[in-house]
C-alpha cells in the first residue's frame, strides 16, 4: 500500500484520504473493508483527529460510508446503481472527448498513444493469464492504466467541472473485487475494450470531435457491459456483498 510520504503536500487529511482514495479505487482496499480509525492511526502516525477528517472526506467522495457501531466500510453499490454511474460517466466522457479534439496537440497524441501502449500491454498480460489464476494485482495496474489515458483527455479538454463529476462517477466501479477476470469471453471483451482506446486515439488524431465523442460514450457503455458480464461469470464469491442480492 501506498505510504503518506509518497503523497504530495497539504494538511494531513488531506494526505491520508488520498492515499486512502488511490488504494479504494484501484482495489487494494476492497469493497465491504471495514476501515479501522485506530489501524489508520497507526499506519499514518497521526493522531485520530485526521483520520476522522480523512475518512468524512472519503465519504462525501461516496466512497466509504459509516455504520452505526462498526465503522466506516469501503461502499458496494447494487446493479442498478452502477449502471446508473456508468451512464453518467458516459455523457460526460464523451463530452470531454469531444472537448479535447479541438485541442489537442501533438505533444498531447503522444501522450496519449504512450498511456494507451501501456494499457495495451496490460490488458495482453491479463489475457495470458489463466482465469483460474489470481489476477487481483494484474487488475488493479490495468484499472490504474485505464484512468491515466481518460486523464489525458480531461486535462487536454480543459473543462475541470466536467473532469471533477466524470472522476466522481468513475470511483464508484473500481476495484478488482468488481474487475476480477472471469473466463475466455471476459478476456474478449477485455480486447475489445483495448480496441476501442484505439479507436477514440484514431478519430482525435483525425480532429473528429463527433467520431470521437460518439466513440467514447460507446465505450464507457461497453465497459459496464464488461463488468456486468464479470459479475455474472466471476460467481457469487467474487461479488461484494450488495451485488448477491440481484440484478435488479
């Protein structure tokens, strides 16, 4: 896990939810965690009093919620709930998108083609891999892959209210305990979620804000298609706990 003096500057709370935020929606602190006051603590070396902050910050993000008499819990988020998040970030992905094909340069292509190499090369690494296989760790770099080529779009659109509520939407369906590969199909639509990088790549490079914008909001659809398609493989093991209850 992340350490608080790998962190950049502010106050303390500021520091640990953060830390705190990085590890939730990557997946290293899982859906259903109960987060401990007295461990973080610990951890950090800091008194409780940032800790409370840290963790009242993470909620108003919706990324933990308090339970009477047990803590704070990292959230899980039903069915319904999750595609309703994708369909918000869907509509404002592609507006960023298509934001960005007016502005990009070809310093900001080359970033963004190194960012998608990267994702690339993760997402080959995950299709190698047995399903059987432990692959929580392979997830959660291909996740964090993931984000940094949507974040060059949303720095090159220059829009931070729409960057702001596109990440706000997004935090709520990381986490490897929701991305966990399932089997041979899942692997599939893995690539072809590879493949739509490109696509979005292709179409930005060409200057079509409309291509693209319709490319990227395709794309975030396809990428709740994936992930319902991992929940319904993966098995009830593998699902937090608010997700065994049904679809909806």
């Amino acid at each position: 896990m992340t350490e608080l003096a790998e962190v950049g500057l502010g106050t303390k709370a500021d520091d640990i939810a953060l830390v705190l935020e990085e590890e939730i929606v990557s997946g290293e602190i899982p859906p259903g965690t109960v987060l401990r006051q007295e461990q973080l603590s610990d951890r950090f070396s800091v008194s409780r009093t940032p800790v409370r902050e840290a963790l009242r910050r993470l909620a108003a993000l919706g990324l933990v919620s308090f339970v009477p008499n047990r803590g704070v819990r990292v959230r899980t988020l039903s069915r319904d709930e999750l595609y309703e998040a994708f369909l918000v970030r869907a509509e404002l992905e592609s507006l960023a998108t298509e934001l960005a094909a007016a502005r990009l340069t070809a310093a900001d292509l080359s970033e963004l083609e190194r960012a998608e190499e990267r994702f690339c090369l993760l997402t080959h690494d995950l299709r190698r891999r047995h399903p059987g296989d432990d692959r929580r760790g392979l997830t959660a770099d291909w996740v964090r892959a993931n984000h940094a080529f949507h974040d060059v779009i949303y720095r090159v659109a220059q829009s931070p209210l729409v960057e702001r509520m596109a990440k706000s939407a997004r935090r709520t369906f990381s986490g490897p305990a929701v991305w966990a590969p399932g089997d041979a199909e899942i692997d599939d639509l893995y690539e072809a979620n590879d493949r739509q990088h490109r696509a979005i790549i292709q179409a930005l490079s060409a200057g079509s804000a409309a291509g693209a914008r319709s490319l990227a909001r395709d794309h975030v659809l396809a990428s709740f298609r994936l992930l319902d398609a991992i929940l319904r493989q993966v098995g009830t093991q593998a699902r937090p706990r608010a997700l065994r209850r049904g679809r909806g």
